[in-house]
C-alpha cells in the first residue's frame, strides 16, 4: 500500500518536473533567439518593415501609391457608398446598444 502511493507520487513528481522544464526551456530558446545576432535575411525583411512603417506615418497613407490606386480607392469608395448608404466608410461603424425597458406587471 505504501509503496504503491510512493509510486504514483514518483510518477506524479516526474510529470510535474518534466512539464516545468520543457516549458523552461522552450521560453530560454525564445529569450536567446532574440539575444542572438538575425540571420540576414530576416534583419532584411525587417529592416524594410520599418523603413515602409516610418514612410507611411510620413505620408499619412499608403507609401509610393500613384494615381491608379487613388482612383481605384475613389471608385470602390463611391461603389460602397451606393450599395450602403452614407456615412463615412473609411471609419469603423460606432453602434449604440439601449438597455430593454421592462415592465412589471401585477400578479
């Protein structure tokens, strides 16, 4: 009896330690990859993020978008404008939820 309890606390102890370390380990991998110099192509690619993130804050838009694009933009706009309704499209809907009025009624 005794020595059944101590096995299944053993079994019980291991699986507990074993999660504890694989989770350790994998966030260790995690915090050294970042440490850890990119690979060049990855700094690449970021590099571009950020330079594209800087140029738009910038423009206050889309980087290097020509004519073509802000006359398709126009027509989709004016497009979504008939099958909708007004308002403006460019903003995000704000919906106002009322709270239901609920009579009592006597017994």
């Amino acid at each position: 009896m005794i020595l059944q309890q101590i096995l299944r606390l053993s079994s019980l102890f291991h699986s507990t330690v074993s999660v504890h370390l694989r989770r350790n380990i994998g966030l260790s991998a995690i915090v050294f990859n970042k440490t850890k110099e990119l690979d060049p192509v990855q700094k690449l690619f970021l590099d571009k993020i950020r330079e594209y993130n800087t140029k738009s804050k910038q423009a206050g838009g889309p980087v290097d978008a020509g004519p073509d694009f802000q006359k398709d933009m126009n027509e989709s706009l004016a497009r979504l404008q008939r099958a909708y309704g007004e308002g403006d499209l460019t903003k995000f809907p704000e919906f106002k939820f009322e709270e239901p009025k609920f009579e009592e009624t006597p017994k």
